[in-house]
C-alpha cells in the first residue's frame, strides 16, 4: 500500500494554516524530494526537518506530532480515524466484521488526544511480533 491509500474517507478538502510549509516542499530550494505524495506539515522545511512518505511510497512512521499528515490528492490533512486505521485498529462496523474483532471506540476521545494516541501506537502485527518472540524465548 502507499501513502495516499490510507485516506479512504470520503471528505472536503482541508483549510490549512500551514500553507507555506506547504508551498517550501513544493520549492527545490527548500526540500530536494520531488513527487512526493504525503507529507507531515508539522516539520518545517525552512528547518531542515521536512518529511514525506517513504521512498517506495509507503506512509511514513507516525509520531506523536503526525497530527498534519497533508495528502496531495486528497488536499486534506489525515483524520484520526485514519490514522487509527494505519495501525490495523478497526475503526468502523465494516473494518471490525473484516477483522473478527470489537471496534476501537473514540466517541469521547477529542480530535487532539486521537491524533498523540495514534501517534504512541504499536500496530498489531508489530505487537504479534513481539509476543511471538516472547513466546518463543522461553521455550
């Protein structure tokens, strides 16, 4: 999968405020990858910290400050429900069925507070990963 097929809902563009980091990853001055997709508005391309989707395209390591992860085809930012969904996290009716698990309840979860707990999550296979390994270092 790449990048932009993590923004599966279907949403009006976003207005931003960061319109001119926007504009210095678009100036090869300023950042030197071209094509890029996906790209974190939190990092600031005047600092020398701009970053994009991955080399194959793949989405980026998402941190607690990927809270702006700005879609070129989409013109809009991530929504926490998608970010939730890059974990393998159920986050609808459909994804829960598909997966043969409870879905991930965020009612009461504010927009701020999704976006920090997406960004400190372990995806699931990551988590099989580690028990397996676990499991497996004590026999």
């Amino acid at each position: 999968m790449v990048a932009q097929d993590f923004y599966w809902m279907n949403l009006a563009p976003s207005r931003l405020t960061m319109e001119s980091n926007l504009h210095d990853y678009d100036d090869p001055k300023m950042f030197s990858k071209k094509g890029w997709q996906v790209a974190d508005l939190n990092q600031l391309v005047r600092n020398g910290r701009g970053r994009t989707e991955c080399k194959d395209r793949s989405l980026m390591t998402l941190t607690t400050n990927s809270g702006k992860l700005f879609s070129k085809a989409s013109r809009r930012v991530m929504q926490p429900l998608e970010l939730f969904a890059t974990h393998v996290l159920p986050v609808t009716p459909s994804q829960s069925e598909a997966a043969m698990a409870p879905m991930l309840q965020l009612d009461n979860a504010c927009t701020t507070a999704s976006v920090r707990m997406s960004g400190n999550a372990m995806s699931v296979p990551c988590i099989g990963a580690v028990l397996v390994a676990t499991i497996l270092g004590l026999s």
